[in-house]
C-alpha cells in the first residue's frame, strides 16, 4: 500500500482529496517499486 496526505486528514470519504504534487510522489513510489520487483 501506498499512502499520500490527504487535505484535512481527510480518508475514506469522498471528500477524501489529494494534490496533484503528492499524487505524482506517490505514482513515482509505485513506480520504483513495480520496477525493482520486476528486476
């Protein structure tokens, strides 16, 4: 699992809502972490 902030603290709620900045760090995470899995 990979966790980003949400605004507010806000999760599991359709208010739940995140940055464009903290959703790229966490894809950038998942990124490196599919790709040293598949190496």
């Amino acid at each position: 699992m990979i966790f980003v902030p949400c605004e507010g603290g806000i999760s599991h709620n359709e208010a739940e809502n995140i940055t464009p900045d903290d959703a790229a760090r966490g894809a950038a995470v998942l990124y490196e972490a599919v790709r040293e899995t598949a190496t």
